[in-house]
C-alpha cells in the first residue's frame, strides 16, 4: 500500500471516527433517524474519493481501514473480521495453538502491546507495555484486526514467527523472532522482609491462584510477618472471576466489582465474609502500566474499599466482558458488550486504577547491539543491585504511613501573569 493510499484509508478512518463522536455527544437528542444521516455523509464521502481522487482506490480496504478506526475509537480491544479471518480466528481457538506471551491491544492505528507473560519468548525478547508491533510474519499491523494478530502470532510448539517492534527505548523498528511455546504462568512467590512485612508476588493471574496465594501468606504469617505487601506488577493475565476470588481473601463485606453494559444489566460481584482470611493485616498494592484485567479488579477494589493503598504507577485499562457479533456474511465483530467498574463507579478499562502513592518504575530491557537485528535475543537480565523504588516505597507507606499531600497554594497575580502556558508546544 502506496503512502497516498495509506492517506485515504487513514482519512477516511478520522472522518467516520468524526461522525461517531458526534453521534455520541447528539445522541440524547437526536431523533431516530440522526445516524442514517451522518451514514449518508460517510457515503457521500466515499462516493467523492471514488471519483475525484488521483487514482481509483480500493473501496473495499477503505472502508475496512474506517471501521477499525471506528472500533479503535471507542474499544482499543475490539475487532472486526472478515467471513474468512473468523473462520481462520475460531479454528485456531478451538486448536489451543502455542504462543509467544503477548497480550495485546490497538494503539495509534498498530497492534500495541499491552504485557509480556514472565518467562514468554516475548517477555525474554523485552517486548512490555507500550511497545508496538509493525508486522507480524512479514504483514503490516496497520489497520489488522487485533483478533487476527492474535492468530498470526499463534501456531504449532517450535516454530518461529518474525515481528517488527517498535520499541519505547528504540527509535527504529527492531526484528525479532520469536519461537512459540505453551504458555505457562509463573507461580505466586513470597518472602519475609524486616519490619514484619510479608511480600507476596503475583506475577500472572489465573484459576487457583487465589489458592496459591494463600499457601504463601498463611507461610509468611507462620514467619511472624504482621503487614502484607502484594506485587501484582505486570500482571494481565487471568478471568475476572479470578480477580474477584484474590480480593475476596481480604474483603468481608462490600462489592468488590460490578459489570454493565448497554444490554446487560448491572451484576455484582460481592464479597462473601467466610472466604476473607486475611481482613486485619495493614496491606499495600503494588501496580504498574502492565497490571491489567484481573489484577485491576484486586487493586480497584482493594483501594476504593480503603482495605489497602496503591503504591506504582497508573494501571493499564482493560477488564470488560468481550463478545463476537456475527454478521449476515459471516463476518464478525468483537468487542466490549459490558464494563466491569470499580467500587465506586468508575470504569476500569476507561481510567485504570491511579495509585493513592504514584511512583515510576525504572525501565528494564534487553539491549541489543547498535544497528543489529536480534532474532534469538538472550533472556532478560536481572537487574544487578539496583533498587526497586516501588517497593521501597510500599514498604515506607507500610512502616510510616502514606505521605501528606502537599498543599495548594494559590499562586500570586504576577506568578499566574508570569506562568507558562501549558498549551505552548517546545521545539
């Protein structure tokens, strides 16, 4: 696809993305027949490109790069497959393909990626949250369906499949290679730290790791630990039900989430008082970008229940009940049909969980040679001495308790005349 091309595909994805929002902000008001006409306008569009364009474009791709700009608008995890990419996508399903431990999203147009799973090709490679892939097997990601992604990075134990990554520490794209396996998730660890202070790691989240989790605390109580510190850094992996189930271990009463959508009405998920075993204990949540769906529903509900506070970063957003809508030519979309929200009503794959406490995590990556592709790059170093400001941080929140916020000071006529305009772009 030539660069014009890309244009009128790109185009004509804003406009229709346009339209949507306006639709959106009319829509209280707006009769009946309100988004027929905007449809019309996207026809008339089309129908201008059609004839007035500089060369005959491909009507077919166009609209197909419109609706994954539309999908992307308002679900970064939605897609649409064409007849055969949906057969393609639930043969492969059904199959249980091996994998390379990427969770994805739709990012700027690209497949984005949302984590790595601990000890995937992915996570050993240093793909993590915010990196992008151009292509996946040779084929541009520009406008893919995120469904498909996911088939194309699927395929038999053993074999290879190329991506090129744009990388947040790399300024041009960078080829790897990545070798399928099955995916297995790390297990839950712990340790005892001074001060009474129990670590509990969930580096990944599935069925049963509520009980895991409880093996460990119930060890580190045992130890003498007091207070509890739970990592759930990286973590992106798991059903809700599974969040529900870790929360519950310190909750004994409350919702600890609810999911709504436009035709399914709100369900809660409630605390049930015999499963808390753990209620009393001080308690800190460690997240970061890459702390995703189950885990969300721990840290939402932990924090809005004042049961904990968050020590880290911003989390990802992404805890929704998803479904594939079949068209009449076999074609499907995927996308989010209800929300799950927070204790107190926000929607978690809209906003993320904000720490009470918000700290950046250092970056840790695999580098690579200057100007040099890395098809087998070597697993991840660790960090050698290096210290983890998160968790030092929810140990001092722990031990002294959460830092007073500073005080707002309202700034004198001359400072505000003198202040810089936030909207002034830096060359």
């Amino acid at each position: 696809m030539n660069s014009r091309f890309k244009l009128v595909v790109v185009t004509s994805s804003t406009f229709l993305v346009v339209l949507l929002l306006l639709g959106a902000v009319m829509g209280q008001s707006a009769s009946p027949e309100e988004p027929y006409r905007q449809l019309s306008v996207y026809s008339e569009v089309l129908s201008r490109i059609k004839s007035e364009y500089v060369e005959e474009p491909d009507i077919k791709n166009v609209t197909l790069g419109a609706m994954n700009g539309l999908l992307e608008s308002i679900d970064p995890f939605a897609s649409y497959l064409s007849a055969e990419q949906y057969k393609q996508f639930l043969k492969s399903q059904d199959a249980k393909k091996a994998g390379v431990g990427l969770i994805l999203s739709r990012k700027f147009g690209y497949v984005g990626v949302v984590n790595a799973i601990p000890g995937s090709a992915a996570a050993k490679a240093g793909l993590g949250t915010g990196d992008m892939l151009e292509s996946i097997g040779g084929v541009a990601t520009r406008d893919m369906p995120l469904a498909y992604a996911e088939f194309l990075l699927q395929g038999d134990a053993g074999t290879s499949v190329d991506v090129t990554a744009l990388r947040v520490r790399k300024p041009e794209p960078q080829k790897i290679t990545l070798t399928r396996a099955a995916t297995r998730l790390p297990m839950v660890t712990s340790k005892l730290l001074p001060d009474a202070i129990g670590l509990v790691q969930i580096p990944a989240i599935e069925a049963g790791k509520a009980k895991e989790i409880t093996t460990q605390i119930d060890g580190l109580v045992k130890q003498g630990a007091k207070k509890l510190i739970l990592d759930i850094r990286n973590a992106g992996t798991g059903k809700i039900e599974d969040g529900v189930a870790i929360a519950n271990l310190f909750l004994d009463k409350g919702t600890i989430t609810y999911a709504q959508g436009q035709k399914l009405k709100r369900q809660n998920y409630d605390a049930v008082p015999e499963k808390a075993l753990y209620r009393n204990q001080p308690m800190v949540i460690i997240t970061n970008r890459g702390t995703a769906n189950a885990a969300e529903i721990v840290a939402a509900s932990l924090l809005d229940s004042k049961r904990a506070e968050v020590v880290g970063e911003r989390t990802y957003g992404d805890a929704a009940i998803r479904k594939a809508i079949t068209m009449d030519d076999g074609a499907a979309v995927i996308l989010s049909v209800a929300k799950f929200y927070s204790p107190s009503g926000k929607a978690i794959q809209d906003t993320g969980v904000t720490p009470t406490v918000l700290v950046t995590e250092a970056e840790t990556f695999v580098d690579t040679e200057e100007g040099q592709d890395a098809p087998n790059p070597p697993e991840q170093p660790k960090r050698e001495k290096d210290e983890d400001l998160l968790l030092k941080k929810a140990i001092e929140v722990l031990t002294k308790g959460k830092p007073a916020a500073a005080p707002q000071v309202a700034a004198k006529p001359e400072e505000r005349l003198n202040a810089p305009n936030p909207l002034t772009i830096k060359q």
